[in-house]
C-alpha cells in the first residue's frame, strides 16, 4: 500500500507549513474586502513580499529583518493601489490586475541577482515539553513562530471584527459606505488603512514561501497562492475561521499530493498537481451554497467605489 | 415666544452651476416644532446638512443657545446636541439593531449594557425594537425606529427629521406623531422636513417654506390652507389631473395564484398573487416599501420568470417570457431605480431609448442599429413629454431625477403598449413633473392600455386609480374600488401599524 508509506504526523506538519502563506495572504485580503474594497493584486503583493523579505534576510543575516521588510514592501506596493482606486477613482478591478502583473515583473527584476542563493535559516521555535508529546509534538508543535503567530492573527482579526468598535467600524464602511459617511466616518481613511493590513499580510506570507517553505528565490514562485487566498476569502464568506479551514485544506492537498508523486501512484502528474485547486474550491463552494447563505455575508459596498459628492 | 435654540443667519451653499442655498435665515425655539418645507431640489437636505456638519456653508453663521455654532463634522454636531435621522436610512443591512444604534453614538456604552437601554427608550417612547435582530431583516417602519431610537440616545436637543413619513403606513404615521408631540412636550425641538403638507398643518407650530434655494416665507402652518402652503411652495398655480370617464374592458392582464421566491436574500416573496387588469383601468397597488413591490414589477416586466400560465397577457401565457419578449407582445414596464435599472447612466438618452425600443420600434435591421430612426424616436420622447435637457445625446446619469423619470416613462409610453406596470412612478420628481407623468398615465388608459401603478404615494394613487389594492408581506389584498376608500381603510389594508398600537396604548 502506497498510502502506508505516509507517516501522518510528518504530513500534518508539512500542511500547516504549505498552508501559512495562502493563509496570511487570505487574512488580509479578507479585512480588505470587509471594508468594502476588492484587491485582486493579492499575488502581486505577495510576490513582491517574497522578493523584498529575501533580499534583505539574505543581506541582514536575520529572517526576522527580511519578514518586516517583507511586510513594509507589500505594503508599499498597496498603497500604490490605494492611491489608484480611492485617490484616484480607478477601477478596483482593473487595478488590481494590474498591479498583480507589476508585481510579477518587478519581483523578477530586482531578484535577478538572487536566484540560487540560500537565505539564513528561521529557528524552529523551542517548545521545550510540548514538542515531546508523541505524533502531536512532531505534527504540531514543531513549527517556526510564524506559523503561530499567523493562526493568533486568524484569532485577533475573529476577536476584532466581532468586538471590537474599529471592527464595526470598519464592517459598517464595507457594508453602505454612504451611510458610513453620512455618519462622519472617514470611508476611505478606513479602506486605505485595510489596503495597507492587506498588503502587509499578502508581504509576509510571500516571504514565507521564499524564506522558509521552499526556502530559495525563483522568478514567479508564488505560483497561483495569491489567488487562491482571494478564493478563500469569498468561500470562506468572509469568515475569519473558516478561512483558516480553507488554507488549511488545500495545505494537505498540497502535501498529500507531493507525497503521492513521490511515492509514484499511477495517476498523471498534471491531476495531482491541479488536485489541491480543485479540491478546495469544489470543498468550499459546497459549504458556501446553501442558498444564498454565502452571499448573505458578502459586504454590501464590495467593489462600488465611493466618492463623497454630497 | 419660546427661547431660541438655534439661529440661522444668511446660510449659503453654492456648488458648481447651482446654488443649492441662497442666503436663509430663520429662528428655531426650544421645544418647537418646525416645518422646512419645499419641493425636491428646493434645497432642504443642503440647508440641514450644513446643520448637521455635513456641509459647510460658503456664507452665513449659526448660532445655538446663543453661541456661534459652526460644526465641521456629525460628531461635533452631535455633541452638541443635534441629532438627525435620514431620508435615506443610514443603517447597515449585515449589522444588528445594536450595532447599527453604537456607530451613531459618540461614546457608546458596552453593547451589552447598550441592548438594555435600546429596550427602556424604545419602550419609553412606544417604538419597539429588538437589539438582537439584523437590521437587513427588519420592515420600513421597524428600521426607522431603529435610527429613532438611535438619536433619543443621545438625549438631543434639536431632532432633525429628513421626509420620515414617505415609508410608513397611516397608522404608522399617527404613532410617530404621538412620539414626536411626547419629545416636543420635553422640550426638544424638531426640525420636520416634508413636502406633505396636511402633514405639517397637523404637526408643526412653524414652517419655514424654501424655494428655489431661497426662503420664500415662515409662517403658521396651521393658518394657511394646504392650497396656500402648496403654492407658496411650487410658484404656480397647480391643476389636477383630468380623467376621463370610461367603461371597463376587456382582460388584458391576468395573475393567478402566484407565488415566487425573491432573487435577493433581504427581499420579500410573493405570496398567492392573483388580480385582473382590464382595458382603459388603473389599478393602485399600494404598500410600505419592501413588501413584495420590488419583486412584483420584476414578476411582472419578465425579469424573474414565473410558471406560464400564471401570468396571462390577453389570454396568452406569458409566464415564462422575458422582458424583450412580454415587450414584444405589448407589456412594457419602468422599475423605481431610473439610474441603473430603467437607464443606463453612462449611455446617451439615445441608446437608453433604444434599449427597450428596439424590437417594437423597428430600431435595428438584421443586427444593425439605424441611428437616426433611434435618435429620432429620442427626440420625441423629449418633445412629447417635455424632459429638458440639452439634447438626445446627453447621458441618461446628467439628468436631474424628475427629468429622466419623464424620459424613461415616455419611452414605455410611447411604444403604445397594452399593459403598462410602473413602480414609483413620481418618487422624488417635483410637482409640476409629477402631474405631467400622472396625466400621461391617465391618457394611455384613455386610450385603452391597462395601466398598473405601484406607489407609496397615497394621494397619489387615491387621484389617478380605478381600483385598488395592497401589497403587505408579499400578499397582495383584494382588488376594491377606489371610489369611496377612506385613508384609513386603505391603512389597515395595508397592514395597519403591527404592534406599536401595543405598546403606545401600555404606555398611555
């Protein structure tokens, strides 16, 4: 049996890994697009995150240098975007494509140099007695902090939606953005500061595939994960929790089919490869369907650009 | 004479090609009840904008209790002591009551503590209202209170009411009276905006009457006639629409027993909907808005399919037929939203025109569009109804409200159709756009087409309807004559007030 050669703990722990970045990326976008506002350029900023992170880790000596400028570089690239759609009163959609593509491009530009190079090593956080529980210490408490960190920000941007008044704030923007601003709340002060949580978070969970996942650099490694978190988001109905359900999903798809390729089932390469797509969106469409229950989530001002006229 | 509470002095706002406000000045008491009357457009909502921080006048100073009051923001305003509750309601469909009552406050307590004090005031002032509850869920009326309550909160001084009776149900109305007389009495004053004038003679001890961006008169409403009132208001003298006297006809429009889910997760299903329409008639269909209009027209114009033979158009099933299709076979139909729904803002009144015309009209051959038959046909549409506008190739969006809703009417009309259905066919057009499309209506009847019109309107639909009936949760009520209906007839046909008679007669 092919399957046996699995061990499953190895498993769990490799699809909490392949699942941070799309997470982190998919936390963000998920704040941004509650306050009204569609960013398609998720794989963009990603893609610069990975980029930025690498090249300052690598000269720093220190992964924790590279994530911040991981972040800082998503979101400097959100705010080009934010400058587009809310100064500007560009189209969210287009805009976002665009920026996608402008990220891929500079991304291979500036990491030109790069390509081979090993970034320093992220410790494995020291768990000390944890980290010995048999099959759980191997599968989940073997990480770096990064993989923590993100599922306590899943927790903090839950906590803050639902309770906290910024989160209602923020929710009421996304939701009717006139009568926000019939109410003297900044709309588009609150969506720029979303784009920018967005593009920090799209900016450390690229860095994450470059300094820790694979960890190298390559020309357009983010492969498709930004727009897959976009796909989260909207099947996740905007829920924080379940978003992290979704990640952690395609995550296993993820790992379960490298590890069936190693282990040379006979199915071609291409369906293995598209499974964990598949599989997630198919998983997530069916849990989002019951009857307009998922759009009933969906925020009311999403992608309807706002000006203050009157 | 009362305290003053706040005073205007030569209040102006202009904006780019109108000025929206024209040096007004006016006095309101402590306590008073005050009127601003005028038609769409005269300048109401910019002169209370200017009061509630929204806006900030180009001229002129205020001043409350005495002070210089120059709000730059709501929230100041509010700290103050000014409070307002929308025309268009400002609440947020995916939040609850509480939620939706803590982002009007400048200093909300808990949500827990909060939901407790919704209750005692609501409670208070006779306007029930469960914090629990997503506000996307709750009627017309219900939501009204919810931004009601949510300014009585904040203990105000001055309540500024933006058209807040164009949603409820007479009985509706009486209780909102009885409230706003209970805050009155407490010494808050209110600043009541409307262009209802029996309204106002009922209610208000003062009325300031704009026009044209400039005050024309502050009067004793209750001393003038509403005729006095109106005229002061438009300018002119006002006729009313003539009808002229005609035997019933033919079926020409059939419903039977029809029930059809919403396509929207907030909006209301139809439930067992059966009426009749004959030739030359013009059935009211009366109701607070979201009870079932919305879905009614769209069952009606074809955009959400019905069973076949539930819908009959001269005796021929027409259920399953979409728009083009019902249009081809003489049922036409204009939806309340004129920008978006009956036109497309960013296309010329050209396209716009030829958008529903195209089939009936012979406006495009073997998939080519004849231009200047379509612009032609635009053209007279603009001449025969009068909108005013520079030409047919101006875009739908330029349009003042009043004059794209005469557009797109008269190009329904003008394709001389057997069936007309029209949801709000004057909501927000001054009064003189307003009797141009009422007595179009009434001429294409004349002529024979079944006419159906949906309105919230009262008087409305009480001067143009043969019959009549009411939309209450998706059920539509028997058709009656409108001969001889009483307002308050029509009231409980139309739901009556639920159960805020409960609770004012406990608190009584």
């Amino acid at each position: 049996m092919i399957l046996g050669s699995i061990n499953p703990a190895v498993l769990v722990a490799a699809l909490m890994v392949a699942a941070t970045p799309i997470l982190l990326a998919a936390i963000g976008e998920l704040i941004v697009e509650k306050a009204g506002v569609l960013n398609l350029g998720v794989e963009g900023m990603m893609i610069i995150g990975a980029v930025t992170g690498f090249i300052i880790a690598v000269n720093s000596g220190s992964p924790l240098m590279g994530f911040i400028g991981a972040a800082l570089g998503g979101m400097a690239l959100s705010l080009l975007f934010a400058l587009l759609t809310q100064a500007l009163m560009t189209n969210q959609v287009a805009s976002g494509l665009a920026l996608t593509l402008f990220g891929l491009g500079l991304s291979a530009l500036i990491g030109q140099k790069y390509v081979g190079i090993t970034p320093p090593r992220t410790p494995k956080l020291d768990l000390g007695l944890l980290s010995d529980i048999p099959f759980l210490g191997r599968a989940v408490f073997s990480h770096d902090i990064v993989v923590y960190l993100t599922i306590a920000l899943v927790g903090a941007v839950w906590w803050f939606l639902k309770y906290s008044r910024a989160g209602m704030i923020l929710r009421a923007v996304g939701e009717n953005h006139d009568a926000a601003h019939g109410l003297g709340y900044h709309v588009k002060r609150v969506r720029v500061l979303a784009i920018m949580f967005g593009g920090a978070c799209a900016g450390l969970g690229g860095a994450y595939l470059s300094l820790i996942r694979v960890p190298q650099w390559t020309e357009g490694m983010t492969v498709g994960a930004g727009w897959i978190a976009l796909a989260l988001v909207v099947f996740a109905s905007w829920r924080p929790w379940r978003a992290m359900a979704g990640a952690y999903l395609f995550g296993g798809v993820v790992v379960l089919q490298l590890n069936l390729q190693a282990a040379g089932v006979r199915i071609p390469v291409e369906y293995l490869s598209m499974s964990p797509y598949l599989i997630t969106i198919l998983v997530l469409v069916i849990i989002s369907s019951g009857k307009a229950r998922g759009s009933l989530n969906a925020p009311g001002s999403l992608n309807r650009p706002f000006h203050a006229s009157s | 004479m009362r305290a003053p509470l706040l005073r205007l002095d030569g209040l102006t706002k202009a904006y780019p090609g109108v000025v929206a406000n024209d040096d007004v000045s006016f006095e309101i008491g402590e306590g008073q009840m005050h009127a601003l009357l005028g038609e769409n457009g005269a300048g109401k909502s910019t002169l209370v904008k200017m009061i509630y921080g929204l806006v900030k006048p180009d001229k002129g100073r205020m001043h409350l209790h005495g002070k210089p009051f120059a709000p730059a923001k709501p929230s100041e305003a509010r700290r103050n002591g000014v409070a307002m509750v929308f025309q268009h309601f400002s609440l947020f469909d995916a939040l609850d009551v509480a939620e939706n009552v803590a982002l009007g406050m400048e200093n909300p307590p808990p949500l827990r503590d909060l939901a407790q004090r919704i209750r005692d005031v609501s409670e208070e002032y006779g306007l029930p209202l469960d914090p629990a509850r997503l506000v996307g869920e709750l009627s017309a009326g219900e939501r009204q209170r919810v931004e009601i309550v949510r300014c009585l909160l904040q203990d105000p001084k001055l309540l500024i009411m933006d058209e807040p009776t164009s949603v409820l149900t007479p009985q509706e109305v009486d209780i909102l009276f009885l409230t706003l007389r209970k805050l009155s009495a407490e010494g808050t004053a209110i600043l009541y905006i409307s262009h209802k004038l029996e309204e106002i003679r009922a209610l208000c001890d003062e009325a300031t009457i704009l026009r044209g961006g400039r005050k024309v008169a502050t009067c004793d409403p209750r001393e003038k006639s509403a005729r006095e009132l109106a005229e002061l208001m438009v300018g002119q003298v006002l006729t009313p629409p003539e009808r002229p006297a005609k035997p019933k006809g033919d079926v020409v429009l059939q419903v039977d027993n029809l029930s059809l889910a919403s396509n929207n997760p907030f909006g209301t299903s139809l439930k067992n909907v059966s009426f009749t329409l004959r030739k030359g008639e013009v059935l009211g269909i009366a109701g607070v808005a979201g009870n079932g209009q919305d879905e009614l027209l769209l069952m009606l114009s074809g955009e959400l399919p019905a069973p076949s033979v539930r819908v009959q158009l001269k005796g021929k099933p027409v259920g399953h037929l979409g728009p083009n299709g019902r249009r081809l076979l003489g049922l036409v139909a204009a939806p309340e939203e004129r920008l978006g729904h009956a036109a497309a803002p960013d296309m010329s009144l050209t396209a716009n025109a030829l958008l529903s015309a195209s089939r009936r009209k012979g406006l495009a051959k073997h998939g080519f569009i004849d231009w200047r038959k379509t612009e032609s046909f635009a053209r007279d549409i603009i001449a025969r109804f009068d909108v005013r506008t520079p030409g047919p190739h101006v875009l739908a969006r330029a349009l003042s409200g009043g004059n794209l809703q005469k557009f797109v009417i008269g190009r329904e009309i003008e394709l001389d159709p057997d069936v007309i259905i029209v949801n709000q066919p004057t909501w927000g057009v001054d009064a003189a756009a307003a009797a141009t499309i009422r007595q179009a209506l009434l001429d294409l009847a004349g002529k024979g087409a079944g006419v159906l019109v949906i309105s919230q309107d009262l008087d409305e639909l009480l001067e143009i309807s043969d019959s009549f009936a009411a939309l209450n949760e998706g059920r539509l009520t028997d058709t009656r004559p409108a001969k001889g209906l009483s307002v308050e007839d029509i009231g409980l046909m139309m739901g009556g007030a639920g159960d805020m008679h409960v609770a004012h007669e406990a608190s009584a």
